[in-house]
C-alpha cells in the first residue's frame, strides 16, 4: 500500500468536512474492496477516513417505505435481522449469500452500493427492488443511481448512508457463482410488485447491474419460466472472461431468471 | 504515525505505527504474534482469521487503527490457564490437520462457529461457513469432523 493519513470522523458531517479537505481522499467502511485495491497498489488515496465506528452508519429499520438498512451495516447483520427475514427474506438470504462468513462479518451494503462492483450481489437487489439510495445530501432512485462498471451518480465524497427497500409482493434470487473469486458469474433478482416485474441481473452485463427489459414485459403478461423460452440475452452486452465467455453468461442469465421466477420467495447458490 | 490501542488475548497494548498497518501486521509484527499466519494477503484463504469482540475477521483486510479500542483475540489466546481450547483439542484427536499452515485460522474460524452458531449444525452448514478458510493439504473432512466434535459436546457453550 502506498501511505495514507488515517482519519477518525465524529459524524458524517465531520467525514464529509475531512474528505473536502483531503488532497485525494477516500473513505473506508469494511474496507473488504478497499483494502485490497491498495495491497494491489491500484489507489493511493492521500487521507483514509474511516466511517465504519460512526453510530449514524448502523442499523436496520421498518419506515412508512419499507426497510432502512443504513450504509455501515454488514451483510452478516442484515442476514440475521428478524426484520429483513420477516419482510424480505430474499435480502436476508442474499446478503448471507455474499463472500465467505468472516468477509460478511466486515463488508458492508453502502460499500458495496458505493463501489458498484459488476458482479456485486447487492445492486442487482437494490435496482430490481427499486430501492431508494440515500446519502447524507439526497435520495436516489435505483434507475437513477447506477450509471456504470464501477460508476454511480454519487458526486465526489458523497456518502452512501442508507438503503430504502420498499416490500414487493415476492422476489426471488438465483446467482451462479465463480468458485475461485466467489463473485457471481451472472446472478439474477426477480421481483413481483403491484407496478410489474422488474428483473434486474448482477455479474453478466458489460455495463454493469442492469434491466433485461424485455424479460420484464414477457414475465408481466405471464410470470412463469416458460415465458421466457422464446426470449434472448445479446452476448454482445455480456461480460467474457476465462472464467465465462459472453455466450455462456447470456445463456446463463436465461437460466437463472427462470429459476428465480419458478422459486420466488428463496435464494439460490449454484456453484 | 499513529498510536493504535487495543486488548489483545486479554492484554491492554499500545504501539505507535504507520497509519497503513493492518491488524496482522500489528499482531505479527509490533506484538510478535506470529501465530496469526498469512497465506494468500488478498482475503481468500482465512489463515489470518482472528476475532473482533469475539467475531471471526480476515486480520489481512482490516487496518490496524479500525479496531482502536477493540478486543481481538488471536490463537495465542484461545486456550485458558495453560489448557488447549476444545476446538484446538478437536484438531489434535481428529487430526484435522497436515502441514499446520492453515490451522490457526481454520481453529479461530471453528471456535467462532461453534460459539456462536444457533440450533443444530450439521456436516453441510459446517463446510459452508468454513468456505473462507482453505487448506492446501486437503484436509477438509477431519477439520469438519472436528468441529462437529466440538458443537456436539457443547452445544455451543465454549467461550471463544
């Protein structure tokens, strides 16, 4: 790692205040992204402030639009939460699904909705549940939020502090994963609301987290597996690499859609 | 530099390091705990795992200064008054181990599953949530075995 001053904020005010004047600064939450960036010498932040001991960053809620999981929360919390496991076990089952036990212990949901990783399992939840981001200077749509691998519409040094996850009617998660990374090689989250189906897929899409919006309009004329049969994924927008080429990944988000569908309600690990 | 305090297996320390330091760095370095092994550096393979307040963490991807204030515990500290833990007892009668690079972190790792882990544990729910702790010798199923060894003589009762 190239040096770095560490920093303590006492709020989220005062992190946004130390990250302004930082010369290039970063913030740190599990670090589980982060810090093996730097090992790989591919960041070299001058200030390193640290929002993972701030209070304002924990904790999980019921709110008049769902379910607040605000942004220092780790996966293994969110997994274990009587609240998410009542009203959306799909999550639960999902953040139980990422990594390994000690790497949930540490990771938390706003560094991975900050860092939009491609093969990331969070975002596919958060955009196919059109949850609402939430930083310390406004909400984002889900649609709005994710622009690209990598990219969101955060401005520079604004903080993910939360996620709003309104309740569908059901959803589903299906992810194949990558054995040696533990990513998904393609994963897709499908979900029932009263306004339609969106179905959003994590892992596959060489822009990232995104929309087959022409799965969404078979499943809403008719939600079952077989509404997909006559349905493609272009290779062309796939992710290929030595892992999975971009045919097997369109393929493979086919599949997984149809099993998300066919069981709502579950997650489901293939590897 | 920075003062970085902590407890550590029960001790209070204090070292001054570089802001850049990582939890194994400071056990293994600045305290000279050089049972906390690293394998991989890059959060695969759990040879570093230790415990944050009792919950198991990769101590190769946490900086040092995170856990200001905390206590960690390391395999140095995991048996009491002289005695073995129950999980490190497991893996000599199971012999759940060969070259021994991977075992204290597959210990910590088993340790921290078995104390904390609710209603029954079976040989599946153990290889899942050992997933991040691997062993090049192969020696996965008498690590298995051990902490189901474990759980079974105590229901989860050991303090870790």
């Amino acid at each position: 790692m190239y040096p770095f001053i560490y920093r303590r904020p006492k709020s989220i005010a005062d992190a946004v205040k130390l990250f302004e004047a930082g010369e290039d600064a970063s913030y740190i939450s599990g670090g589980h992204t982060l810090l093996p960036t730097l090992k790989a010498r591919l960041a070299a932040p001058t200030d390193m402030i640290d929002l993972a001991a701030l209070p304002e960053m924990k904790g999980i809620e019921e709110t008049d639009g769902g379910i607040l999981i605000r942004g220092g929360t780790v996966h293994a919390d969110v997994a274990s939460s009587p609240l998410v496991q009542a009203k959306l076990p799909v999550l639960a089952g999902l953040a139980g699904s990422i990594g390994d036990r000690h790497v949930r212990h540490r990771g938390t949901i706003g560094g991975s909705v900050a860092n939009n990783d491609p093969a990331a399992d969070y975002p596919s939840a958060v955009l196919g549940l059109n949850a609402t981001v939430i930083t310390d200077r406004r909400r984002i749509a889900a649609d709005d939020y994710f622009t690209g691998l990598y990219e969101t519409c955060r401005e520079n040094g604004e903080i993910v502090t939360g996620v709003e996850f309104p309740i569908p009617l059901s959803a589903g998660y299906a992810k194949f994963r990558n054995l040696a990374s533990r990513y998904s090689l393609a994963a897709t989250f499908v979900v029932r609301t009263e306004a339609g189906v969106r179905v959003a897929v994590t892992g596959a899409y060489n822009r990232g987290v995104s929309r087959p919006t022409h799965f969404e309009q078979a499943l809403d004329a008719d939600f079952s597996p077989e509404a997909l049969d006559t349905l493609e994924i272009d290779p062309e927008d796939m992710l290929s690499d030595p892992a999975a080429t971009a045919a097997y990944r369109a393929n493979l988000v086919k599949t997984l859609a149809r099993r998300a569908v066919a069981r709502q309600g579950v997650v489901q690990t293939f590897k | 530099m920075l003062t970085v305090s902590m407890t550590v297996n029960g001790e209070p320390v204090s070292r001054d390091v570089e802001d850049s330091t990582l939890l194994v760095e400071y056990l293994r370095e600045a305290l000279g705990l050089t049972g906390t092994h690293v394998g991989c550096d890059t959060t695969q393979c759990g040879c570093c795992t230790i415990h944050i307040d009792g919950i198991s963490s990769k101590s190769c991807t946490v900086l040092a200064a995170q856990v200001e204030g905390r206590s960690i515990t390391t395999i140095e500290g995991l048996g009491k008054d002289g005695q073995l833990h129950p999980m490190q007892e497991a893996f000599r009668t199971c012999h759940g181990l060969q070259c021994g690079f991977c075992t204290p972190g597959q210990i910590m790792a088993g340790a921290e599953l078995v104390r904390t882990w609710e209603g029954p544990l079976d040989e599946h729910q153990v290889r899942e949530e050992m997933e991040g702790n691997l062993c090049r010798c192969t020696g996965y199923h008498n690590i298995v075995k051990a902490i189901l060894s474990v759980h079974a003589e105590t229901r989860g009762k050991v303090d870790a």
